[in-house]
C-alpha cells in the first residue's frame, strides 16, 4: 500500500485569512491537499483569554483567535503538533483552552495535555491506506509549561511533553584553569560549596568544575557535548514502540531551538541523537522545527530526519495583544498598542527575525511510502514573502525557483544527503 505524506514548519498564525483565500493560497493548499497525511506545527495558543499570561513568554505571547484554526484547516491540514515554546504562554489555562477548542473543531494533535502521560501519547490519524501515528514533544521551552505527571494522590499537571537535555564543556587545561578562577571571583558555585562543607553534597569530582548550571571538565581539546535526558528519551521512545504496535506508521514531531554551534542553521548534538533514536525506535520521520529557519535533511536507517522545515506561516507582528509583562520589559507605558510595540522591539523593523531572509523562505517536505518503506521525497520551496507590508507579509506562496532548494542541498550536504532539483520541487531518491 502506498501513502503520501506532506509537512510543514512553524505555523504562527495570528490573522483571520479572507474570505476565500489570499493571493497565492489556492496553489499551497493544492499541493498539501493531494497527500494524505498532512502535518503542521501551531506554535500558537488559541483561546478568548481563558489562561493567564504567563511571566516569560516563547518571545511573543502567542494568543490567536480560535476561528484561526479554520483558516489553518481550509490549507487541508489533518494532524498536529501543539508542543513548542509558546504552548505555556498563557499557562495552564491557555494550554486546556487551546486543547477544547482543538477538540471542538475534531482537530487531532499530540504534544500537550491535561497531565504528563496525555501530553506523551501519539495521536491517530486513520487513512485510507494506513493507520498513521503522531509523537509530539519540544525541548525548548520554560519549565512551567512543562507537563507534570499523575500520582496515586494527586493530578498531573497540564502542559507539553518534555525533551529536557544536557549540555557539558570540556576545555584544556588553560580554560579550565580560566573556569575556577572565574568562579572563585563571582563565588558562583559558594552555595554548592557550603553544602559540601557541612557533609549535605559530596566533593566535586576531579576535573569536573559546576558554574551555575553549566559544567566544565578538563580535556585535551575544548568541545561542546549535548545528549538528551535519558527520563524523558526513554518515556518518548516507549510511546514509540506501543505506537509502532497501534499503527501502520509512526511519526515524531520535535520543536527544538538548539545548536551547540553559533551556527543556528545547525541542529544541537542532542537532537541529532534523539531523532536517531526515535527511528531505531520505530518512527519512520522525525519533523522538526523551531529556529524559524531551515535546517538540513538526513536519511538514516530508511528514516527520514528533518531537522528543521522553517516556517511555514509567520504573522508574529499582528498578535492582537501582549501583556503588562511586554511592556514592562520593554520599558514602555501600559498602555501602548500592540503595532507601537512591535516597532519598539524591532526599532522600525531594522533588527530581528523581520530582516533575516532566511526566516521568510522554505519548503513544504512530502514523500511516499510504500509497503512501509520511504521510496521518495519531495521539496516544494515557499516564500513568506518578506517583503511585503505588515498587515500582508507571513503567509505562504509557492515559489517557482530553485534558489531556497540549492540553499537547502548546502545544508542537507553534510549529513550525506543529495537533493535532486527539477521543475522547481526536489527530490530525495531512496529507492
């Protein structure tokens, strides 16, 4: 049996489309609508105010009117991830509302929930050729978004599905000795030290040496190493195996922000680890997004590893409403305007995410499987149009050129992958 599948990025969606479509719509949900599976990441919460603002936000608080998802259905979407760095925007409350009026509008999505183990567990798209699986979770986020689980006493806590992780420099002997030094002078470790000297803490091992949060050890060679929590890897790859039992087909979803690199366009070590454990798991894709921009493709074990697919609808300037916390932080009057308060923040639209070309281009990432095997994929670039002004930049339109598809062949080059470009659509040939 044959199935199509087709994914999307990041979709920050804060503006009702009209009626029948903008310009350049018809041609995007075309190509979505001829797939089967139809997969998109909300990176947005959609509720009347129902939760509290919470005191950080994932950069923006993300609030959307719910009738916003009938314009993300009208593209043809049917499955979706609700686990990202806004989901804890407005707090619990937010999650829950978004979560009713998902469910209200018959919207199947995995990612968060009223506690830990619903917030874990795949989601099922039924298909005419295939029963299709979908595992949601982000490793970027605040702590109190993150879901709590259920105890014989006592009920979860809603939120998303966690992928926490670690980090751990390893210096030469001349940085180490910078490190001690360093915390000696701002006593940024006294608190630790205090508890080993009343016998609470044991001593810090030999060559390792804690800085706040951050841990150093002596090496040879300075290098970053970052590996998943090994709690939440193992929840995560449980879900996989009971869903891989459920259905024909499992897929994994990851909003993750992280490099270990100064390079965003590269994925972080522990992602990388965590989608090739998803597939030896028994995913057949992990999606990724979150950077809000290209990252490169791998393929691994027949698995397909999208690190990241950008985005795909891009409206962060026109939320309706921020919080006393956004103009407090910005150190403006409370009662500014929402459009007052975006200038301020990209100081008339010179910095920020608003003059980075790579965030306003990307591609929609399809491919076939058949008997359970990915036999191909498919790249269609879309352009968020940049340009354009802010009541009108953000949505997506096809693009008929092939420079997003070389720009992505760079990316996808160092992990062994060759796109092949024709018509404008690439091709990745596994079969």
């Amino acid at each position: 049996m044959k199935t199509t599948f087709i994914a999307t990025g990041d979709a920050f969606i804060t503006r009702r489309f009209p009626e029948g479509g903008y310009e350049g719509f018809e041609e995007v949900r075309d190509i979505i609508s001829k797939h089967d599976v139809k997969f998109s990441n909300l990176e947005m919460t959609f509720h009347h105010q129902e939760g509290y603002p919470a005191a950080v936000s994932g950069g923006t608080w993300a609030m959307a009117d719910p009738r916003t998802l009938d314009d993300m259905k009208s593209f043809g979407f049917n499955i979706y991830n609700t686990a990202n760095n806004h989901s804890g925007d407005y707090s619990q409350g937010g999650i829950l509302a978004t979560i009713k009026y998902l469910n209200e509008k018959d919207m199947i999505f995995s990612g968060t929930g009223k506690d830990l183990a619903n917030a874990s567990k795949p989601c099922y798209l039924e298909t005419k050729s295939a029963r299709v699986a979908l595992i949601s979770a982000a490793s970027s986020f605040d702590i109190a978004s993150m879901a709590g689980g259920q105890t014989a006493d006592m009920i979860g806590r809603p939120g998303l599905n966690p992928l926490r992780f670690k980090t751990t420099y390893y210096v030469d002997s001349d940085h180490y000795e910078m490190v001690k030094e360093l915390a000696k002078v701002t006593k940024i470790n006294a608190e630790k030290e205090f508890s080993i000297r009343n016998g609470y803490s044991n001593p810090f091992e030999e060559g390792t040496m804690p800085f706040g949060s951050s841990t150093f050890i002596l090496d040879k060679e300075n290098r970053i190493v970052s590996d998943p929590n090994e709690t939440d890897m193992k929840r995560i790859e449980d879900e996989i195996r009971e869903a891989k039992k459920q259905a024909d087909i499992v897929l994994v979803s990851l909003h993750a922000h992280e490099t270990d690199t100064e390079d965003t366009t590269v994925p972080a070590q522990f992602i990388e680890k965590f989608a090739k454990r998803c597939i030896d798991a028994g995913a057949s894709a992990m999606i990724g997004h979150g950077p809000h921009e290209l990252r490169g493709i791998e393929i691994y074990h027949g698995g397909l590893i999208l690190y990241s697919l950008g985005n795909f609808l891009f409206e962060t300037e026109t939320v309706e409403l921020q919080p006393y916390d956004a103009y407090v932080n910005k150190k403006m009057p409370l009662d500014t305007k929402v459009g007052a308060y975006m200038d301020n923040r990209s100081k008339n639209g010179t910095v920020g995410y608003g003059v980075l070309e790579n965030i306003w281009r990307s591609v929609m990432a399809a491919w076939t499987m058949e008997d359970g095997v990915i036999t191909q994929v498919q790249l269609y670039p879309i352009s968020l149009d940049m340009h354009a002004s802010r009541p009108h930049k953000g949505v997506p339109h096809v693009v008929h050129s092939d420079e997003v598809l070389n720009y992505l062949a760079e990316l996808s080059e160092p992990f062994g992958t060759k796109i092949r470009i024709e018509g404008n659509v690439g091709y990745i040939d596994l079969k």
